[in-house]
C-alpha cells in the first residue's frame, strides 16, 4: 500500500506517520529541498513540488499509489493538483483506491455560536473559505468520477508538538483577547493523522469534521497553559482595540461550535478529545516544544 501526501507539512506529517506505522509506503511532496531533505530523514520518499509542475520523478511515484492525500491549499487558480491532473488523474495514479482532501471548517462561515454539523449549509467569509469549498466539490467530484471513495476533513485550529500555547507562552507572542461569546474550533494535530488513517482504512468518503469535543473561548486555553507552566498568563485585551493583522482580525469574524458526531458515530475515538487533558500531556511528556 503507498500513500502520496501533496502538502506534507505539520498535518501532513502527521499523517505519513499514522499511515507508516501500518506499514505503508509514504510519498509526500513539499516546496523546498531542505525541506525535502527533513521529510526523507523521518523515512518519507520526499519530492520538491511548486503547484506549477509534476515532474518526472513524482509522476513516476504517483504510478504507485493506491492511497491520495491533498493538504496543499488552494489558489486563486484553484486547487494545484485539480488543475495539472484532473484530466488525467487515472492515468496517473492507475491504482488509486482512496482520497482525501483536508480543508477546513472555515467554510462553514459564522454561525453566531451555534453548533454545526455536516449539513450544515456553508457560507463562507472569506476568499480562502470559498476557495476551500470549490476543491471540496472538485475532490468529490473527482472521487465519483473514478469510482473511489473521496473524504473531505474540514480540520479546526490545529495544535500540537511545536505548536501549541505554551510555545507561544515561552516566546511571549501569547495574547489573551476578549471578545463577548467567541468560541473557536481545535484539533490536534496527532488526531488529525489517526481520523485519515480510520476513514481510509474503512474505505469511507463523504464530509467530515474533525475537531475535538470542547469548543471554547480562546482566551480560556491561555490561562489554562500558564496555570499549567506556573506562570502568570498575559493580560486580557479587548478585541475592538487590539492591533491585530486583517487575517488574524477575519478569524474572529466567523463564531460557530463545530461538531464531530460524524466522525464518531462511524466509530472514531478521539486520543485527545479536549485542550485541558491535551495540554497536560503534552507537557507532562515534555512534547510541547516538538
């Protein structure tokens, strides 16, 4: 069995390990040799991609693969890999059996702070969001045409070694901002790599949330990462008067609780279902710096 990972970043290596420790080969695809050259020293057959053109080397890898996953996001092109190989994707990958694609659920939109599921209709804010919803259609799309099963993972706020709020804490870049009833989204990222691993193996496509159980203010994991440290947690700010980028100010646009009985009901079980418990083992098992 061989997966190709286009977009074998944080997520993406996370999931070459899950799908490595099952005994698959692992091909993923990044933008830079040194890059590369970190992907091949945790055992994936790494190849340098620019969205621009598939090379020999990576044509010659994809002959191979039976499994697809597509993390790189899409641009105001569309999604890379649609676009070079939509038309040929069969003739590419002749032993394709399973895709997925991870987008995220900031195609739902704001929802005022409701709960979300599925079937939820999505109206998306942003440009990158309504991005993200077109490569969601053209994948599913794709999946039927070849008589595969394609799997969306609409991922929430990615955490996890390396990446997390006691990095931020450490660097001092943590913020506490309040804004009235805000909730976000999170996932992490080791759970991310399991639930694509669950619904390859079990040969499952459609739309899936993967986001833990608690949704919460952000301001709440902060204080909970400091009191975990033994530290002071950095004073609250109001949002309205916080300087803050148009990108970092546009996620506070959308609020929405988003629900994972999808994914569990099909019978996933999250290895850490809420931040509290995460945390602590992150840094109980002093991971929390990668």
């Amino acid at each position: 069995m061989h997966l190709v990972i286009f977009g074998c970043g944080y997520s993406g290596t996370a999931i070459a390990k899950a799908f490595a420790a099952e005994g698959f080969r692992v091909s993923g695809t990044t933008r830079s040799p040194e890059k590369a050259a970190i992907l091949r020293e945790q055992g994936i057959d790494a190849f340098v991609f620019d969205g621009e053109i598939i090379d020999e080397a990576l044509i010659a890898a994809m002959k191979s693969a039976t499994h697809l996953v597509q993390s790189i996001a899409p641009r105001e092109t569309g999604d890379p890999l649609i676009r070079l190989a939509a038309d040929n994707i069969r003739d590419l990958m002749p032993r394709l059996g399973w895709i997925g694609y991870l987008s995220t659920v900031g195609v739902y939109g704001d929802h005022k702070g409701k709960w979300v599921t599925e079937d939820t209709p999505c109206i998306p804010v942003s440009g990158r969001s309504r991005e993200r919803l077109e490569a969601e259609d053209g994948w599913m799309a794709i999946g039927q045409r070849l008589g595969v099963p394609a799997a969306v993972l609409r991922l929430s706020g990615i955490y996890g070694p390396g990446r997390n709020a006691f990095v931020n804490l450490q660097r001092g870049t943590a913020r506490r901002l309040i804004k009235k009833d805000q909730v976000f989204n999170r996932i992490r990222v080791e759970d991310i790599g399991a639930a694509t691993r669950f619904l390859a193996d079990r040969d499952l496509g459609g739309i899936y949330n993967v986001t833990d159980d608690l949704p919460g203010p952000p301001q709440d994991v902060i204080v909970e990462a400091a009191r975990l440290m033994g530290v002071q947690p950095p004073p609250e700010q109001p949002f309205e008067t916080a300087e803050l980028t148009p990108m970092a100010r546009s996620f506070y646009g959308e609020n929405k609780r988003v629900s994972n009985a999808k994914l569990k009901a099909d019978g996933f079980d999250f290895s850490f279902p809420t931040y509290p418990a995460s945390l602590a083992q992150l840094l109980q098992n002093n991971r929390w710096q990668g």
